[in-house]
C-alpha cells in the first residue's frame, strides 16, 4: 500500500491475474467508485510480489486462512504485523497517506495522484490531502530564499 496507494479492500481481494508482471502494472476493480483501472508497479512493489508470487500458491496474492482471499472486516492482522515490527497506530489508511505525501513531497500533479488513489473527483483528493499541499508549498516558497541569487546581466559593447 506504501507504493501503489491501495484501499484495504482493494488490496485484500487483488488476484495473482490481476498483476502483469510484463507491463508492471496491476489491475483491480475500485468498488467505492465501481471502475476497473490499473496501477503502474514500483520497482520495491514489483520485486516484493513477484518474491511472494514465487513462494505462494493459489489465486489470491493475500490468500484467506480457509481459501479465497483475506477477509478484512477491520485492520487487526494488519495493525498487528505493523507492532511486530516496532510501529504502533499505523491502519491500512496511513500507508495509504504516505504514499500520497512522498509523492506530493516530490512534485507530482494533484490530477496524477486522483487517479493514482481512484478517487472519482480531484476536489476529493485535494480536500483530504489539502493541509500537507498547503504546506509543502510554503516551505518550497520559503526555500527560494536560500538558492543565491545570480544576477542576469547583459554585456554591452
């Protein structure tokens, strides 16, 4: 979810079909908005499933306990994987809103990041993540001040 920006939903019923490896990309169906869409991988996403695709059977990338895929009614085999590795109060939606912060902390398009996320309208993703935008943009404005200024001046004969 750090690097695709998933929904828990989303990323608990992700199939081994959806994800082509060949194209880096994966396919899935965003229920809240009811369309089919695709995420490009990043290399770290890539390596981390195809790893996982070599050491797991079946169809479902995170398979239930009894067949099928995971059931996710709440984020407690999620938050709890999270404090076996030394986080606490993290859910499923801060992984969420990390991916989006790295990237708007990096320069990209609010419109690149609505799709990215699916939500259905730009004003979604602007008002959720409208403080850190605010924010970012302010710092970078304030860091002008420290690139030198280099006077343009035109030699005259």
């Amino acid at each position: 979810m750090m690097d695709a920006g998933f929904r828990i939903g989303e990323a608990s019923t992700m199939k081994w079909s959806d994800i082509d490896f060949n194209n880096n990309v994966i396919y899935l169906f965003r229920s809240k908005v009811s369309n089919e869409d695709f995420i490009p991988m990043t290399n770290r996403l890539y390596n981390t499933l195809l790893n996982r695709k070599n050491n797991s059977e079946g169809d479902y990338v995170f398979p239930g306990r009894f067949g099928g895929h995971k059931t996710i009614r709440n984020n407690r085999s999620l938050e709890a994987a999270f404090r076996r590795a030394g986080v606490d109060n993290v859910s499923s939606h801060n992984a969420r809103k990390t991916f989006v912060t790295r990237l708007l902390a990096r320069g990209a398009a609010i419109t690149d990041i609505q799709h990215l996320l699916g939500h259905a309208s730009v004003k979604t993703t602007e008002k959720s993540y409208a403080a850190f935008v605010k924010n970012e943009r302010f710092k970078q404005t304030v860091n002008l001040l420290d690139d030198p200024v280099k006077p343009k001046l035109k030699i005259v004969n």
